[in-house]
C-alpha cells in the first residue's frame, strides 16, 4: 500500500499535448494533498506519464520505465500512464512487473487514488470524455505555457495511431480556454502556445464551424499575455480568416507549425491526408503574402510506404525552395494497428534515414541563410534559462521564430552589471551579432 500524503515524481515523454497532460495529473495530485518533487531520488512514488506516437517514442517510454524501477528498490512505487500504457495495458502489466500501476489516457482523475493505494493495476476506461480542464500544477517556468485546446482526433491518417488512443476529436469551450487563460496570465504567462492534435479544426464539434480565429481574438484580450503561439494547423483549415487574425493581432506571432508531412500528391494519397501539393502550396503563398515575416514550422516523414526515388526528389526540391524556415524531419515508423504498417512496398530502414539526412542538410542550409539574415538586427527574445543555470553571464532564449523545445535558441551575454539580473521569463532585446546553423549569438541591449 502506498503512503497516503506521498512525494511524487512524473516524468514526460512526448509532445507539449503530454505535458499539459502531466501538469493536470499532478495538478490533481497536489490538490489531494501530495506533493510534487522534481528529482526521483526525491519520491516516493515515480509516475511516467508514456508516448506511443512513434515507434522510438514508445522505446523511450518504456527506457524511462526501467530507469526508473531501479529505484523500486529504496521503496519507491511506479506508476505507467498515457498513450502507450492505453494501447498495450496488457502486454505492460505481462511484461514490466516492476510497475506497480497501469492507467490510460482517460483515468487522470483516479490517479489519486492509485498513489493512495485504493486501486492496484486500473482497468482501463471504455468511455471517450470531454476535455479536462482541471487545474494544472506547473512542472516547467511559467513563462511560457501550452494551452491545449481540443483532445483526440477525427483524421484518417494511415500513419498515426492517436484516434484510436485519445477517441474522437472533442474542443473545449471558449469560455472555459478563456478562463484558463486568465489564470497562467495571473502566474506570470507571458507566451502563450495554442496546441491540439489539430488545433485548426477547433470548434467544429460543439460549434458547428471552425473557431479558432474567434478564440485566437479572445485569447489576445487576456492582460498579461504578450505572446500566443500557433501550433499543429493542418494546411487545408488555415483559412482566410485565420490569416488575417494572424496578420493583425499584434499578440498572435507571426509563426505557425503546419505538419505537411510530404509534398508528393501520391504520397499524400497513400498517408490518407486531405491536402494537395496544390492546397499546400496556395496555403504557404496566402501566408507569406499576408505576413512577409511568417515563419513557418512542419514536419516531414522519409521513407513512407511505396515512396519512390522521384517523389523523395520532389520533397527535397520543395525544401530547397525555403518556404519552411523550420523542420522536423522523421524516418517512417511503422506503429502496430495503423494501415500504414500493413502496407505493402516498405521502404528499407537504411534507405529512410539516408534520404532523412540529405532532406536534412537541405534544411540545416536553408536555416544557417535565415539566420544570417539576422545578423546585426535587433530582436525580442524571451530568457527560458534559469537564474541558477546561467553561466558567466551566458543566457538562453528565443526569439518569436522560435517554438519551445523544437526550435533554436538565442545564446547571448549581457552588459557589465546587469550580470545579477533575474532575466528569466522577461522579454528584452537582443542585438545579434552571429549565426549558426540553429541558433543565434548576440547581446542584450539595456532598456
């Protein structure tokens, strides 16, 4: 049995979707009186909260499980939840003896009575809920937080196993990200991230239209919230009205994560997706021409089923024309109970991450030029790094080009005396004075 007041340690693996998720378990579990640590040597009870996205996803998950069931042996209890434990509670529980506990991607609100020792193994949930909104308990700085807008997912991508782990698309209500939205504000929010598993589909279920623009333009209102940040927007739903929200809110970043995944019509048919080379195109024309500025993040898969020489060439032709300032390139995975993985016409592991790593240098050329571009200028940059972790008046940030965890950062120094400043979570200006090929180096500039 689990002590009833515990120290609990959870550790994420996956997407910032995963990490709002965690801040919501451990939100539940400090209000039921435990408390939250941030180190496991800390705990007493381990919770990590598990990806089942892509194949080297759902290894890392099961890693970070083992890793940390050496500590079983001071005592300590695991618990396994999220994506993977949803698909394979099963196999984990036949498999990973070492984990005191198994729940889904549903069962947030019995995770206190787990750590409690009420339950043992759960049983896994049958039923699809809304959103939950409940409150969340900050296991990352402040400054920047994600506000996940919608749950599940309604496409039909022969690739992707998350319909079939989260159930069907469900948005939150206005009213409700307003309000949640108010609250990161009032804990010192300055940068906003709007995420879903496709955030450019919100509304359409309880609204009966897409509503992101009107959300967008409410969440701009908020005081205190400086920056908001667009993430996941599938190219086909990035509408007029949207852009033009984009292109007028000072608030919203001229930035946005649009996940084409490829620029072959075919390979686009095969993966189930409902663009076109055409529609992708027009999307990334329409946004450019409203904001010059965009900067526009996706991700690219290599190697999907059937995926010929000439349509590989064509993806990196696409690259090399630096409509994306961004990307994140990917080998194909195959994940168990997708279409995808039954195709026939596998493409060889080798041949994937050969054709991976020259799509890559294309882009690591196209980012080095963007950023030269911005060698002398001025830019906003907002500190993520810690007081405590910078080093000889060296910090770290990002610039409004620039996503959480998945782009480059600013490194820069400060003036003599303002050494000792706490930075972190400000926004200040930074003069660039070098480029590589992701990140920047520059200087602040007093203000």
């Amino acid at each position: 049995m689990f002590q009833t007041m515990s120290r609990v340690y959870i550790s994420t693996v996956g997407c910032l979707k995963n990490e709002e998720d965690s801040e919501r378990v451990a939100g539940l579990l400090s209000a039921g009186g435990h408390e939250i640590v941030f180190s496991p040597e800390e705990a007493e009870v381990l919770v990590v909260n598990t990806c089942a996205f892509i194949e080297d996803a759902q290894r890392e998950s099961i890693d970070e499980l083992l890793s940390l069931a050496e500590y079983r042996e001071d005592g300590k209890k695991l618990i396994a939840m999220g994506c993977l434990t949803q698909l394979y509670a099963d196999e984990l529980a036949e498999s990973l003896p070492e984990v005191d506990a198994i729940l889904g991607v549903n069962e947030h609100a019995a995770i206190a009575d787990v750590v409690n020792g009420i339950e043992g193994r759960s049983v896994l949930t049958d039923g699809v809920p809304g959103i939950a909104m409940t409150e969340r308990y900050a296991l990352t700085p402040r400054h920047s937080a994600t506000l996940k807008i919608a749950e599940g997912c309604s496409n039909s991508c022969t690739y992707c196993i998350i319909p079939k782990i989260r159930g069907p698309y469900r948005s939150a209500p206005k009213e409700a990200l307003v309000a949640e939205a108010e609250k990161l504000a009032s804990e010192g929010c300055k940068e906003l991230v709007v995420i879903a598993q496709d955030t450019s589909l919100y509304g359409i279920d309880i609204y009966g239209r897409l509503c992101l623009p009107e959300l967008l333009r409410e969440l701009c209102a908020v005081e205190g919230i400086e920056w908001i940040r667009l993430l996941y927007c599938y190219d086909e739903r990035v509408t007029d009205e949207l852009i033009e929200a984009m292109a007028s809110e000072p608030k919203i970043l001229h930035y946005i994560d649009m996940p084409i995944q490829h620029i072959s019509g075919a390979v686009l048919g095969r993966m189930g997706r409902a663009s076109s080379p055409g529609g992708i195109r027009d999307t990334l024309a329409r946004l450019h021409t409203a904001m010059p500025d965009i900067t526009v993040r996706s991700s690219l898969i290599t190697g999907f089923p059937g995926e010929t020489e000439e349509e590989f060439e064509e993806l990196c032709e696409f690259v090399g024309e630096g409509l994306i300032a961004r990307v994140g390139i990917f080998t194909f995975s195959p994940v168990a109970g997708t279409p995808a993985a039954a195709m026939d016409d596998q493409v060889q592991a080798g041949t994937s991450e050969a054709r991976r790593a020259e799509l890559m240098e294309i882009a690591r050329g196209n980012s080095l030029a963007a950023n030269e571009a911005f060698v002398g200028s001025i830019m906003d940059v907002i500190v993520d790094e810690p007081e405590a972790e910078a080093e000889n008046g060296i910090w770290l940030g990002r610039t409004k080009k620039d996503a959480p965890e998945v782009d480059g950062a600013v490194i820069f120094s400060v003036p003599a005396g303002s050494a000792e400043r706490d930075l972190s979570g400000h926004i200040i200006k930074v003069r660039i004075d070098d480029a590589m090929d992701y990140d920047l180096v520059g200087v602040m500039i007093e203000q």
